[in-house]
C-alpha cells in the first residue's frame, strides 16, 4: 500500500470572460476575446485533460467556468461565429505552410505546428457539436475535474449596498451551474476574489461549501490562522477558504520572475497581423481593415530586446523548457511540502491559482507545462498529490474557524482598482438599479406574460450593467470607451424597462428586442430580487 502523501497541491485555474455577444454586428471585434480564449485556452486545456484521462493518469484540477461563459459557449450565433473564424486561423495556417517552406526550419516548424493546432480544436468542435461545455462537464463526471461557478456576472459583491442584489448573483449563478452541468455546485469563485463580511452566510445558503481568498484574505483574518494559507479555514458562515500561495503565484505568474519570461517561449506581442504582406493578411483581419493579431506568431521571447529583434522561435526547444520548468515546480512543491508537513504535524495544502487564460493565451506553452506537471506528480514521486478543495475537507474536516480579512485579488489587495476616480460614476446608477429592481420584483409578487417577460429581462439588464470587468477595463485603460458604453448601455435598458413597467405600458417590440441582444440566462426568474421575508423558495 502507497505511503500517504505529505502534501497536497489543489490547482485552480478561472476561467472567465464578459458576456460579448452583438447579433447587430456581422463581426465585432470585442467577441474576439472568446475566439481567442477558445482556441488559445479552453480547447488545449481540455484536450490536455481528456489526454492525461485516457492515459490513466491520476490528477485532480479545479476550474471555474463563469456563468457569463458558460452562456457564452452555449450560445448558438456565437459558436457559429466561432467555428467560421476557426476556418480562416485553418486557411491561413494552410497558406503558412506552403509560404515557410523556403524559409528556415524554425518558421516551418512553427507553421506545422500552428495548423495542427487549429485542426485539432477544429477535431474538438465539431465532434461535441460546439458545445464543448459537454466534455468539461464529463471530465467533472469522471473525477478528475471540480468545476465551479461564480457570481452571475462576475459582479463586485462588496460594493453592492443591497443585500438582494448580492443574493440575486448568487442564486441565478448555482441555478445556472445546473442547467449547465445537471448538479449543484460545490464551490465557488467569489468575482474578482473579493471577500466581506455576510457573503460566507449567503454562499451556504446556496449551497456553496469552499471559495477562494487571496493570502492576506485569510492572514489577516480573526484569530491569527494556525496553519496560514497551507490549511483551509471555516468562516463564521460556515465556508471553508482557501488561500492563495504567493510563493506558487509569482513562479508561474511572473512575467520577470516567473516561468513565462523564458527567452525560448514564444513571444505574445509579434503577430503576423503586423509582419506580414497587408495584403495577404488582409482576408484574416477584421471589416475595418486595421492590422490586429491574428494569433500566429514566429518569434520567442529572445530577451529585453525591441521586437524587431527578436529572434525565431522553436516549438520543440519551447516544449523541452517546459518540461524542466515542470520539473522544477514540482521539486519546489516537494520541499514545501516536506518542510511544511515537519512544522504543521498535518498535510498541507498548496493552492496554486490562476486566470486560465494565463496558459496558452499569454503564456503559449502553460497547458504543456501543466500537462508535465500532472505527469511527473502521478509517475515520478509520492510526496505530493494533486487534490480539489473539496476533496481536502472531506478528508481533513477539522480546521480552523476565524472571520477572513475583507480583501481581493486586485492591484493592493482590497478594492480599489474597482473603486477609483475612473470609475467611480458608475456605482450611483448601479445602486439606484439595484434600489428599483427589489421595488418592482416585491411590487408584482405573481407576473405573467407580457410584464413577466420584461421583469425578468430587467433583471438581465442590471446583471450585466454589475459586471465587474467593465470597471476594471476603465481602471487599466484597456477598452476603456467600449466599457463605458456597455455599463451605459444596460444601466438605461434598465431604467427604460423600469419605466414602462411602472407605467404600465411596456413596449412589446422594446422587451423582445433587448431580449434577442441580451439573451444571459434564459431562465432567469426575477423572483430572486424579492426581499428575503417576500422570497419564494428557488428551485
């Protein structure tokens, strides 16, 4: 019989995006952020999973998929959209080949290796019928994967003032994890990582068991925790918290310091969007014509050199790096392991956490480097195992109770990339939504037809004006304008629908209009914003 291990790894990686979706549109540019993440992220990370699964290979992987996500990858125009700009990435990756013939080894090699890329997600697609959710979900079946929610749209749980509407994206998101994965979820991304008092309470009201802090989340929580973030601990609300580990954060994380900053990677900011003849890279672009990254690139890191230095880059020496790196976070893990095992008496648990997209989107080699690290943990050693959060507490229920610190994941550990001079307009409009949301759900307690349609369309309008990407895109300057017109957008459908409601004139054309554009949760029930003592129980 197998020694036990002396400590655990519990790898989580979150998967999110904001809800895009412009039926208005033939081809907008901001719903390339899901192509990307698809073909870039989700699709290597499942075949990756699905890989390791049929070779027998134990391993345990926690995941968020966010319900903005997951609506987004059930959505039919969009995966329809997908698979056509799928189409162009094989055309051109085809042309790629013929055209690096003539150049050097690494170019054609890389050229090779691109289309073989694309054909394989193209393999994926079309076999579950572009409905990928289907093999996660079966991944999670199996065992191997624990996925979990998130707030509905991501919201900003300590920045909103009623208590209804932290409820509300709760509540919609576990009724949505159901209908996606025909199960209750276990655990939960709390947005942005961001904790405060109550929400513990509100989670295991829902059902949720464990979430995630960052470290100082659970450091500076009330008492002192024992163990730090190397053993889970109960909030007075009954939840058990995870926390991140710094340590694994800045190895992978790190551009400079970590993993990803290698000079044989390949380099994310040199496409053939911009290398490449205009006019051959003009049928892959957008309508408007402007040169963007396509998603092929040639060039490594090379070093801090400008990037028309930058030296050609090899798929295989990138694989060989990746498998070292592998090799070395482990042995990291191992010594962390055994030291912490000495000092607690217990086995540890390190959380390793991460934004999905961070493997294959910025850091093109991650899924090889996770597929090495699943590998060596399950062949070559016994002193660490992969688990799930879950897992943890049904093996080691006993822990420590303390109130964790009201924090985040942001930039200074609290709120304030979401809370700032540039996006601070915002939370007036999102409060008053809020206030006239609860009014109108505790106002028409039994709805039908017509009025229930846009009532429950108005609760779509407010969730997506609360996702907490629009004001982080204004924090950091990236797609700032595009944000700004978004929260405006649903914060007025909001108060248009609001307005018709109470004066009891709602414009048909008007609801079934915003109902084709804003199409989240079609079984949202605006039942979830009546006061608590007015609620009726959520199935």
């Amino acid at each position: 019989m197998a020694e036990p291990p002396k400590g655990y790894l519990c790898l989580v990686l979150h998967a999110h995006l904001p809800y895009v979706r412009h039926p208005e549109y033939p081809d907008f540019l901001e719903e390339d952020w899901l192509y990307e993440a698809i073909t870039e992220t989700y699709v290597p990370l499942l075949d990756m999973m699905e890989r390791l699964a049929a070779d027998g290979v134990h391993f345990r992987l926690t995941m968020s998929v966010t319900p903005p996500l997951c609506n987004m990858l059930s959505d039919d125009l969009l995966m329809s959209r997908y698979y056509r700009k799928l189409q162009k990435l094989l055309e051109l990756a085809e042309r790629e080949v013929q055209r690096t013939q003539s150049l050097s080894h690494e170019f054609h090699e890389t050229a090779q290796m691109y289309l073989r890329k694309f054909r394989k997600a193209q393999d994926i697609f079309e076999a579950c019928h572009g409905r990928i959710l289907t093999r996660f979900r079966a991944l999670q079946d199996a065992g191997y994967l624990e996925i979990i929610t998130c707030g509905a749209t991501h919201g900003y749980l300590p920045l909103m003032v009623k208590e209804e509407a932290r409820q509300a994206q709760i509540r919609i998101a576990v009724d949505d994890y159901r209908r996606h994965f025909g199960r209750p979820p276990r655990g939960i991304w709390l947005p942005e990582c961001a904790f405060t008092p109550g929400v513990d309470k509100m989670l295991r009201q829902n059902g949720i068991t464990f979430s995630f802090l960052d470290s100082h989340g659970i450091l500076f929580g009330v008492p002192r925790p024992k163990y730090g973030v190397f053993a889970p601990i109960y909030s007075p609300g009954g939840v058990a918290f995870f926390g991140r580990d710094m340590e694994t954060a800045h190895q992978v994380w790190s551009a400079e310091q970590g993993y990803p900053g290698d000079y044989s990677y390949r380099e994310f900011y040199r496409d053939v969007g911009y290398d490449l003849d205009y006019t051959y890279v003009r049928p892959y672009l957008h309508e408007d014509g402007v040169r963007r990254n396509i998603g092929i690139k040639y060039y490594k890191v090379t070093g801090r050199v400008p990037l028309s230095s930058k030296e050609p880059y090899s798929p295989s020496r990138a694989r060989d790096v990746a498998a070292s790196h592998a090799g070395n976070f482990l042995f990291n893990r191992e010594k962390q392991a055994e030291y912490l095992r000495g000092v607690m008496g217990t086995p540890p648990v390190v959380c390793s956490i991460y934004d999905a997209e961070l493997f294959g989107h910025w850091w093109f080699e991650g899924p090889e480097f996770l597929e090495f690290l699943l590998k060596k943990i399950h062949y070559d050693q016994q002193t660490v195992k992969t688990t799930t959060p879950y897992e943890y507490i049904q093996n080691f229920p006993e822990q420590q109770i303390l109130e964790p610190e009201p924090s985040s994941w942001g930039d200074k550990g609290y709120h304030e990339v979401w809370l700032n001079g540039s996006n601070d307009w915002i939370y007036p409009h999102l409060h008053i939504c809020s206030e006239r949301m609860v009014q109108l759900a505790n106002s028409h307690p039994s709805a039908e037809g017509l009025v229930k349609r846009a009532l429950n369309q108005a609760a779509r309008e407010l969730l997506l004006a609360q996702s907490s990407d629009w004001a982080f895109l204004m924090t950091v300057g990236t797609a700032r304008q595009y944000s700004v017109k978004r929260t405006r957008e649903h914060v007025s459908r909001f108060l248009g629908l609001d307005h018709q409601i109470r004066e009891n004139r709602i414009q048909e054309d008007f609801v079934r209009f915003l109902e084709d554009h804003d199409n989240i949760f079609p079984q949202v029930d605006y039942h979830v914003y009546q006061s608590q003592e007015l609620a009726p129980i959520y199935a």
